[in-house]
C-alpha cells in the first residue's frame, strides 16, 4: 500500500502535488504518526512547500526524512543541511546573547573565520557534523572566556597576559577551544597583543595504544564474515589507509576501479592499489549495496555507504557509532595508520594516493620521523607558493 493524499484527510491543495508525487514509492508503513502529521501541517498552509517552511517547524527525524525526500526528487534544490543547520543554530544562538557589543563581535568571528570557510568547502565538498561541532564549540568558548574576564572586572579589550594564561592553564575544553577566537581577536585589534601558545596536535597524543592492536583489528576486519560488509570496508580504511570518516562516508561507486591488474580505489588525485582480500570486499559492497530510506525513492545512487534519506549517503555520525560497536576507535586508529604511512613513503605521495593536502602529510613524514622530510618540505613550500 503506498502513500495518498486521502491517507491525510480534505482536498489536496495544488502546491502539495509534487510533495504527494516525490512521496508516491513510500510505503504506508513508512508514514508513521509523525510524518503525517507534518503532511497535514503542510495541508493547513499555504503557498508552495519550500526550505523555509520545513526550517520553520520543530526539526525532527521526520523533517529530515520529508526535507531529503523532496530534494531526491527536485521537488526542493539540494542544499548542504549541515551548513543550514549551524546558521540556525548561530541565528538562535546570538539572540541569547545579552551583551549587544559581545553579540557583534562573536557574530564577525563566526562569520569570517567559520561560516565564510564553510561556505566555501561546501561548494567542493559536504559539509561534516564535527566540523560544525567545531564552531558551535569554539562560539561556546568564546562566550565562556568573555564571561570569565567580565567575573574579573575585566574584558576582552583591557585583559592582559596573566589573565590569558591563566584562562588556558585551566582543564576543560573550553579553555583550549577558545584560542581560535583569542587568535583573530588579537590579530584584528580587538584586544592586546598577547602571546597565544598554539593548539597540542592529536596526531601523536590519540594513538593505538599497541601498534599490534592495528594488525589484529585490520584481521578481523578482512576475513570475519559475520561481520557486516559494510562495516568491514570501512573500518579497514580507517584502520590501513588513515582515511576519515567523514570522507569515506561521502565515497562513491565509480571511485573504485577494477582491472585485468586487479582494484583500484581513488582516495586521492593518483588510485592506490587494494590488495586481496580487501579489493573484492570493495567490489562486492559496490555491486551489493541497498539503499533504505525510510521516506521517498528508494535508490541507491552513487553512494558506496548509501544512508536512510532519500538520495543520500550515510552520514559520519551513523557510521562512528557502527565502528564503535565493533571497538574500533576512529581517530586513533587513523593516526596510528598515517604514522606508519608517513614514515614508509615521502610526503609527496601520501599526498596523492590518501588525499590529503601536502601541508598536512609534510606534517605527519616530521611526526614519523620520515628521512625524507627535506624534500617533502620543498614540495610543500612550492605548493604553497602556487596557491599565493
């Protein structure tokens, strides 16, 4: 039985049409108690069903099944749903704040160090949830740090060194996470020049604590077929290519290459070689993988991981929690692989064969101790003359 304008009571207005056609594959089962709700929400309303309408509701697991649904079918343009979430949350987010000079000078920081950045990636690329946990945590910060200094008899404009230190002496994330806005606050005049000591790096301080504990994950990963196949494909690139998982989330089928030579797989600008028995995991996830969504078209679509909206990939999030489940530690177990990487081949192409920018792998070849480091930095210093 399939969704109809009848399941949702009264006469169908002529703007919902598409809303009704886009949702026509869904199962009625799929429709639970919430979603039809929304539809009868929408049946109430007026004027066509845009971006605006949906944001203008309670967000739920159901707007977000509807909003994905719509934009699968082109109903409504494709928009990236995590930059629009983080510019409601900051819209939302500087009403509570009380100070009007506070709230000016927080809403300039996270528009021309964030969001103009973000906007930016969002053109070439998705945009992440832990990126925007990121400026949501450094706006929480700032706000903190401004709170502080006022409890001082103090502020931004008049604090001093001492205070400073003082302020990044403490435990707490807030403290380290506010120096991305005590940076561009100095640079920008807003306070005294003061010295901010840099941020620690987790490429050496979250590793694997045994670098056996890779191999024996990496194992089980390969030829555990109780596993789910998804969940093998993805935790060995973490654990033996260094890859995040906010970008192997956003992998695509034609990424990987198969030959009379055997798999490729593209990460970067040049296709690394899969060895056996990982490439025909790839190969068979490729040619085996099902889409579904719970609400709209049930299509697959280019997605390696395809996720539980229409016409979208899993999302980072989904995919940490299955890795997870199976005592895979993400973030250390990519630091422990880009380690090893970095000390075996030159910056240059880890570069290219993992997809990381050249800056970034000169910086994991020093970590690794890569003999190499000379001329990965000259590459480096090159590189970044091109992009001056």
């Amino acid at each position: 039985m399939h969704a109809r304008s009848g399941d949702f009571g009264g006469d169908l207005r002529l703007e919902l049409e598409p809303v009704f056609s886009a949702l026509a594959d869904s199962k009625a089962s799929s429709l639970n108690q919430r979603p039809k709700q929304i539809l009868r929400t929408l049946s109430e309303g007026t004027g066509p069903v845009t971006h605006a309408t949906l944001d203008e509701m309670p967000q739920s697991k159901a707007v977000m099944y509807l909003r994905a649904a719509l934009v699968a079918t082109e109903v409504l343009p494709a928009r990236d749903e995590q930059l629009a979430s983080l510019e409601r949350w900051l819209n939302a987010f500087l009403q509570r704040v009380e100070d009007p000079q506070e709230r000016a000078l927080i809403s300039r920081f996270a528009t021309w160090v964030h969001l103009r950045r973000l906007r930016s990636r969002a053109r070439r690329r998705p945009i992440t949830n832990g990126q925007c946990q990121t400026v949501r945590h450094d706006i929480y910060a700032a706000v903190a740090l401004q709170r502080w200094l006022r409890q001082r008899k103090s502020s931004l404009t008049t604090c001093d060194q001492a205070q400073i230190d003082e302020w990044l002496a403490q435990t707490g994330r807030k403290h380290t996470q506010a120096r991305s806005f005590l940076t561009w606050s100095a640079a920008r005049g807003h306070m005294p020049a003061v010295r901010i000591p840099p941020r620690r790096t987790s490429r050496t301080t979250e590793r694997l604590a045994e670098e056996d504990e890779r191999w024996q994950v990496s194992k089980r990963l390969l030829h555990d077929a109780d596993l789910a196949l998804t969940d093998r494909v993805a935790g060995c690139l973490v654990v033996l290519y260094g890859q995040p998982v906010s970008r192997i989330a956003q992998l695509t089928s034609d990424k990987i290459l198969a030959g009379a030579g055997g798999v490729q797989l593209q990460l970067g600008s040049r296709p690394v070689e899969i060895p056996e028995p990982l490439g025909s995991l790839l190969l068979e996830l490729a040619h085996g993988r099902q889409a579904f969504a719970v609400l709209g078209q049930n299509e697959q679509g280019p997605w390696l991981f395809p996720g539980g909206r229409a016409g979208q990939a899993m999302t980072a999030s989904h995919l940490t929690v299955r890795l997870n489940r199976l005592g895979i530690r993400a973030r250390a177990s990519r630091n422990t692989a880009l380690l090893d990487l970095a000390a075996q081949i030159p910056a240059s192409v880890l570069s290219d064969v993992l997809g990381i920018s050249i800056t970034c792998a000169v910086a994991w070849s020093h970590d690794a101790g890569n003999a190499r480091l000379g001329y990965a930095a000259d590459i480096a210093r090159r590189e970044l003359r091109k992009s001056e």
